[in-house]
C-alpha cells in the first residue's frame, strides 16, 4: 500500500506541478502581450484594468508558491519566483507605501476594498533577494 502511495504521489509530482509553473508562465507571456497590445493608449481603461492584472497575478504566484513549498520542488518554485521578480523588481518599497497612503486617506469602503485587491510588500529589498537565493 505504501509503495501504491509513493508512486501515486510522484505521477502527481511528474504530472501536475510542471503544469501549474507552466500556467503561470503563460499567463505572465500573455498579460504581457496584451501591455504592448495597450501600450500606444496608455491612459485608456483597458490598460489600467491590464495593470490591476498584474496583482492578481502576485496573488496566485503566492498561493502556488505556498503550495509547491510543501514539496521539494526548487525547480518549479524558482520558475514562478521569476516571473514574480521581474514585477517586483523595479518598485520600491516608497511606492508601496505611497499607494497605500493615498488609497487609506480617502477612507472610504471602496478604498479599503481596493486595498485587499493590491499586492504590497512589505520589505522590496528581502523579498527580491530571497527569490535570487532561490533563483
């Protein structure tokens, strides 16, 4: 029974893990896509709604991080950890903080649900060596 178990977890492992770091992958190429698709228009709607993309695909970049975390699959975790990166990258921790500033002094119900839909992080500068020690 506990090699059916075994075996059963490692085509789990081999089948669904490259999936999800693939996903992610795909859908980092194709918000990226639809930027320069936006990108002669800037200001319209449709390319701020492309921005507010961009964290839910923090978001779920954690979320999948948290789950491979139960296994020992450095592989997968530093593929996603490099998408999440190169959003990462080239924000500071002055414009987290400036964001969240602004959308706390309108104190408003949308602002504080505005602020639940928005990646922050805390300390940039950790954040983004720990993913080039996982890198």
């Amino acid at each position: 029974m506990e090699l059916l178990e075994k075996q059963n977890a490692f085509e789990i492992e081999r089948s669904v893990f490259p999936s999800l770091s693939t996903f992610l992958e795909r859908m980092d190429e194709n918000l990226w896509k639809s930027y320069q698709k936006l990108a002669a228009r800037s200001s319209s709607l449709p390319y701020l709604e492309r921005i507010n993309d961009e964290n839910k695909l923090l978001f779920l970049i954690d979320e999948t991080l948290e789950l491979l975390s139960q296994f020992d699959l450095d592989v997968f975790k530093a593929r996603i950890s490099l998408i999440k990166l190169t959003y990462l990258y080239y924000k500071n921790d002055a414009i987290y903080e400036k964001i969240q500033k602004r959308l706390e002094a309108k104190n408003s119900e949308a602002a504080t649900a505005q602020l639940k839909t928005i990646y922050f992080v805390k300390n940039s500068d950790a954040e983004i060596q720990k993913i080039c020690l996982l890198v």
